[in-house]
C-alpha cells in the first residue's frame, strides 16, 4: 500500500464504517453474549467504534514508522499483523471497563469472532477490490476525498 | 539508429492488415502530397495550405502518436470512458504495442517466461489493477505461491513480478477487446504542427506503396505523443571506440541483440566486461552465470562500476536506500510511493531546482535485491571468475583481437583485458534527437522541463502548445522530470492516462470515470466484453 497520511485516515474511517458496519450488522445477534438483541447491537457498535477512533491514532503512528522505510510504502503484511496490538489495546479497554456506553459483558469469543471478522475483510478489499469502483484512490495515498 | 526510428531498434513495421476507416478524407488537390518549403517553414497551418500540398487530410478527434504501451494504456483508458474506437487512430510504426517493449526486454534478457521488474499490481492490461498479476497467477496456475510471495514481499521475500509472457497475453486479449487494431495506422509520424483555427495535423509518412500519396494528414482537436526512448545511446567511450575501430562485434549494447557473446562463451574461454549497475547489468549476468553453471563454462566478468555504492546511501535515517557490492537496491526504478503515496504527492508541488534536487535524491540506478542474483554473485566472488571494480575508463585498444581497457580506479591505472564489453547503461539520447520531438520543440511550442524532457503539465497537457480549444498532451519516458517521476513505467503510464482521460472528460470528449462507470466498466473486463 502507499498511503498518505489523509489517505490513511479516510480509507480507515470509510472501510470500517462501510464494511465493519455491515458485517456488524450481521453478525451482532449472533454474538456469544448472554443479553437481548438490543443490547448486543449496542455493544458491538460500540466495539467498531472504538476500533475506529483508536485506528486514527493508530495510523498516525504508522505513518511515523513509514518514514523510515526508503520506500515509503506499507508492505500488505504489515496492513495484516497490525491487528495483533490493535486487537489487544481495544480488549484491555474493555476489560478495565474503560469503553464508555458498554451495557453487557463483551466475552472473548464475542470480541475475537467480531474483531477479526470486520477487520480480514477491510483488509481485503483494501488490498485490491476497492481499486475497482475508485480507480484514483491508490495513485491519491488512498485518499477518498 | 537513424532519427525516424528512435530508441525503437525493432524490425522494421509491416503495413496494418486493416484499411483504415476514416471519418472524412478530402480530395488530394493540386500539389504532390508531400511537404513543401511553405509548410516546413510555418509554426501554423491552414486547411489551404495542406490541401494545396496535396496532401489528403483525414478527420479524427483524437491521436495517439507512437502505439507502444503509452498509446495502448491511454486509448485503453479512453474506451472505458465511452470513446468509440471511430473517434480515435493511434499512429505507429509498430502492428502490436507491445512490439518495441517484447525487443528490448529479450534483448536484454528477459525472455517471455523470465520476470519483468514492475510489480503485480501494474497490469497494462486492466485500468484497475484487480485482479492483480500474482492473483491472475494464483488461480491460473492453482497456486497459493504467487499470493504468499505478495503477502511477504518485500521484506520475507522478493518483490513479485509477473513473466514477460502473462504481460504479453493480456495485452494481446485487451487489445482485442478494446478494437485496437481497428484504430491503429502504421507509418512514421514526422511532425505535429498547429492549426489556425484550432487543433492540430499529425503528419503521417504511410509504408511506402500503401498510399497514393507520400504523406497523409490527419486533422485533429486532440493529439497524444507517446513515442518511448528518444533513442539509446553508448557510453561515449565505447561510442567513439566503435566508430574508430568501425568494431560492432565486441562492443555491445545490452539493448541490442548480442546473442554472439553467449553463443561464443559455449565454445571457449571468454572474459566478459560489464558496464552499468542498473537492472540490466544484472540480468546479462545473470544470463552468463546461467549460462556458466548450465553448460559448465569458464567465463569470467569484469563488472565495472562508475559509481560503486558499497553501503546503505542517504542524507539521512529517514532517506536512506540499501546497497552494496556496488549495486543500489531498489525494487523499481524510483521508490514506490512515487506511484501513489507520499513522494507521489510531495513532487506534485515542487517546481525548477527544488523538482530536479529531489529527481537526484531518489532517482540514479539501481537494481533490484533479488536472492537468485545475490547468491549467484557470491558465488563467482568466491569462486574469484566476478570481479568488481570501481572506475573510469581512459583509453580502449584493439591487442591480439582483445579489448584492452586502461582503468583508472582509486589506487591508480590499471589494465582490463576482455574479449567483449557489453554496455548495460541505457543511457537516453536527448530528446532533440528524436525528428517529431525536434519539431515540437521548435515549430509547436513545446519547451523542456527541469531535467530536459518535454515539459508537461500536472495533466500531461503539453505546455505551450495549445492550440484554440486543442491539446497535445505527452506520456512517458520524454517527459521525465515533470511532476510526477514514475513516467516511464506501466503504472506510471496509466496514471498519465488516468490524468489525460479526466482532463478529456472534462473538455466534453468522454464520459468521467466515476464509481458506477468504474465497476459496470470493470464487469465487462472481466467478462471480455467491449466497453
Ligand atoms: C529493457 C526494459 C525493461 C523494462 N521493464 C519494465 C517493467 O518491467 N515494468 C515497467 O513498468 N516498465 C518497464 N520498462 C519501461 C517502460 O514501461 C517500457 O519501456 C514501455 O514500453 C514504455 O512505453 P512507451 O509507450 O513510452 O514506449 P514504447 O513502448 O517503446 O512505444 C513507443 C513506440 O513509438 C514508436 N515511435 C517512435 N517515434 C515514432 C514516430 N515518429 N512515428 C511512429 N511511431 C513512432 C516507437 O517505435 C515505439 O514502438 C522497461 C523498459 C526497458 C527498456
């Protein structure tokens, strides 16, 4: 990938809000979470949220590191093992209770299944689909905007 | 090389197999069909003056000058944005447009099933990139390699590249799919001048015998230059020892077919002498280590470098490329991010002096970290049959049927005997060497850019050289040194596409490529359906 760091950012945002939405919206019910419908929609947007924001900063700091790469590019491995200390910063959030909103409990199997589930597909479609309806965006660093 | 076929030492081209079809073509008046003194001489032209030529002149809205790959990606582009292939002719001296660049690449050792260098997802063949080379690859081939490869490159791995064979074979079905052969006219272009009353005459010097007159002009709002190399040229030393000594056989340009040196390394002892760092330089030495290790030779290479980088260079951390053994090491040939990210977008903004420092910060030759190559020359150092030194050469003499070169390296002169001296330095003629180019230059307005090229604008618009509501817009390597420095590479001619089609759409010519265009367009693609 050859982002900028607009790019980054918006790619981020418009990916897990469009991909990570629909696949939480299918995926929220029938989450391991012992609680009504209502309240595991909540949660799980919550959580995509969370990923979201964190993921601004997050990529604020890998652009940082990128720049100290000749290339200034970001290997697609790279784009794949982030979500390891990503994953891990938004669980320890919701362990030490610190996702403000959160109504039930989020077990680990309902945060793995969800967190991996949206990001393996934005993942994905940035790494080729998403040049088919925007043919400008991987010579604009990805920006959409 | 003569300066109506630059850079291009293809054979010579065959007249198209297709008549032309053409909008409109007046009646060849009184004159002979050839250029007077009149039209020679004037910067501007009118429909009177042509037609008292007697040339005919033959209406189409756009032109493509050249018909390799820029010409191929551009008219591509504009397909998909809804041009019928009526409305566009793309005039070349080659009959396919990957013609010139299959010479150059076997030429210079890349055979169809060896790897090119540009990446997976440059793909000539298809304006979105997906699915990429190593997917395409993958489910061809049934193989998960080509994916992991692009997983992990390019650290874990080396970069992917697809065979010269898979480029070629797409090209072949895309140029189907889009009627190329419907809009290409081969001939010679000699010259793009002004018209008064707005666009442009491209004229055309048809095979001989094809037409009955000796040039045909074709009268266009829009024209588009893409005619590759300006030409190659010999380092000077070896220029002037080829003209002296009038020897074509043991001075060499790895750009040219040089088979002999192999052929002759089967038969007996050969010393090899190698000019260039560059990716060239590492595929004929390749070739002749294969060769070596194949047939059990004895060759031996003297690799001499001009500049020898033995380190990781760079003004700083945060610009520092990897090299060694003499070699700079780079995947393609500028740092990837001027195709698409952040160098892409720094150098859109820089102009004169500021643009040219940055060209030379990254630019420079280099080749690619390749684990076959590495090993391979670790081998011959240890084996003492590659040796590599740093210098420049002095004097070249012609003793008992050897090369004998006196080298001047840190520690003093020193003789290189070798029985063939292949030059792998592509260097670039100017662009003034190129007769349509010359002409642009002098007649239509056309001035150069920071490093000497054609000057473009942001949206490959040809500065200067407007004419009414016409455009000349230029792709590819005569125009490096603009804004954006990727030119001369597929990627890098599609992004001029991109720009050149978005400014069309603009002026009313074709239909924007938005989202929904992109994917319907996308289908069709992959459906092999036209446009
Ligand atoms: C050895 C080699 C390997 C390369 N490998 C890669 C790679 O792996 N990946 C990559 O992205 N890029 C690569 N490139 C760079 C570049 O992409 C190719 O050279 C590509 O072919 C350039 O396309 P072009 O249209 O600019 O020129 P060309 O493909 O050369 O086409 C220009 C054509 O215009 C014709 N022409 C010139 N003047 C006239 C005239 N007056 N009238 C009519 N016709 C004319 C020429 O004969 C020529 O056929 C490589 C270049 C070389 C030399």
């Amino acid at each position: 990938m050859l982002p900028t760091l607009a790019g980054r950012v918006q790619t981020r945002v418009a990916l897990f809000a469009v991909i990570g939405g629909l696949v939480t919206l299918l995926i929220a019910p029938v989450l391991p979470i012992a609680a009504p419908v209502a309240d595991k929609y909540r949660d799980a947007f919550l959580v995509l949220a969370t990923v979201t924001v964190l993921g601004i900063g997050w990529e604020c700091l890998y652009h940082l590191l990128m720049q100290w790469r000749w290339e200034k590019d970001w290997p697609t491995l790279f784009g794949l093992v982030t979500l390891v200390p990503e994953g891990l910063l938004v669980w320890l959030l919701l362990e030490a209770k610190a996702v403000p909103g959160i109504v039930g409990t989020v077990t680990a199997p309902a945060f793995c299944i969800q967190f991996l589930a949206v990001w393996l597909p934005v993942w994905l479609v940035a790494n080729g689909p998403m040049r088919v309806p925007f043919i400008r965006w991987r010579f604009r660093g990805e920006r959409l905007m | 090389m003569t300066k109506d076929e630059p850079g291009a030492r293809a054979p010579e081209a065959a007249p198209a197999a297709k008549p032309v079809t053409v909008q409109m073509r007046s009646p060849a008046a009184v004159g002979g069909g050839d250029l007077t003194e009149e039209l020679l001489n004037s910067d501007w032209w009118t429909d009177a003056m042509v037609q008292a030529a007697g040339i005919p002149i033959v209406d189409v809205p756009f032109v493509s000058v050249g018909g390799g790959i820029g010409s191929f990606v551009t008219v591509d582009y504009l397909r998909i944005a809804s041009v019928p292939p009526d409305r566009m002719r793309v005039l070349s001296n080659i009959e396919f447009p990957w013609k010139t660049y299959e010479y150059l690449t076997r030429v210079s050792q890349i055979p169809r099933g060896e790897r090119i260098r540009s990446d997976s997802a440059s793909r000539p063949d298809n304006i979105w990139g997906f699915p990429s080379y190593a997917l395409a690859e993958a489910v061809r081939d049934k193989s998960l390699k080509p994916l992991w490869q692009v997983l992990v490159e390019p650290i874990w791995a080396d970069y992917y590249t697809p065979k010269a064979g898979q480029v070629f074979a797409g090209l072949e079905r895309e140029a189907k799919r889009i009627g190329f052969r419907e809009m290409l006219v081969t001939g010679q272009v000699r010259m793009v001048r002004r018209r008064q009353s707005g666009g442009y005459f491209t004229i055309l010097t048809p095979p001989p015998g094809t037409e009955p007159t000796r040039r045909v002009a074709y009268r266009s709002q829009f024209v588009h230059v893409a005619v590759g190399y300006p030409g190659l040229r010999f380092l000077p030393e070896l220029q002037a020892f080829r003209t002296q000594h009038q020897d074509f056989h043991h001075v060499v340009s790895a750009y040219e077919d040089h088979e002999h040196v192999y052929a002759l390394a089967r038969t007996k002892h050969l010393v090899v002498m190698l000019r260039g760092g560059g990716i060239v330089a590492s595929r004929v030495l390749q070739r002749l280590m294969d060769d070596r290790e194949r047939f059990g030779l004895s060759t031996e290479i003297v690799h001499l470098f001009r500049t020898y980088v033995s380190g990781s260079h760079g003004p700083n951390a945060w610009n520092r490329r990897k090299g060694g053994n003499g070699f700079a090491y780079q995947g393609f040939n500028y740092p990837k991010s001027v195709w698409g990210g952040q160098l892409k977008s720094r150098m859109r903004k820089l102009e004169g002096d500021d643009r040219a420092t940055e060209y030379k910060l990254m630019g420079g030759t280099s080749t690619p970290y390749r684990r076959r190559w590495q090993a391979q020359m670790r081998e011959g150092r240890t084996g003492g049959w590659y040796r590599a030194i740093a210098g420049t050469v002095e004097e070249m003499r012609l003793e008992n049927g050897m090369i004998a070169s006196r080298v001047m390296i840190s520690g003093g002169p020193v003789e290189v005997a070798a029985d063939f001296v292949i030059d792998c330095t592509g260097l670039e003629a100017d662009i003034a060497e190129h007769r349509l180019l010359a002409d642009l230059l002098e007649h239509s307005g056309a001035g150069r850019n920071p490093l000497g090229r054609l000057n473009v604008e942001r949206d490959f618009e040809l500065r200067g050289a407007a004419s009414g509501p016409g455009v000349i817009y230029a792709s590819g390597a005569t125009t490096l040194g603009g804004y954006f420095p990727g030119v001369d590479t597929f990627l890098g001619l599609q992004i001029a596409a991109q720009e050149i089609t978005d400014d069309l759409a603009r002026r009313g010519f074709c239909r924007h490529i938005g989202p929904v265009r992109s994917t319907s367009q996308w289908l069709r693609w992959v459906f092999s359906r036209q446009p």
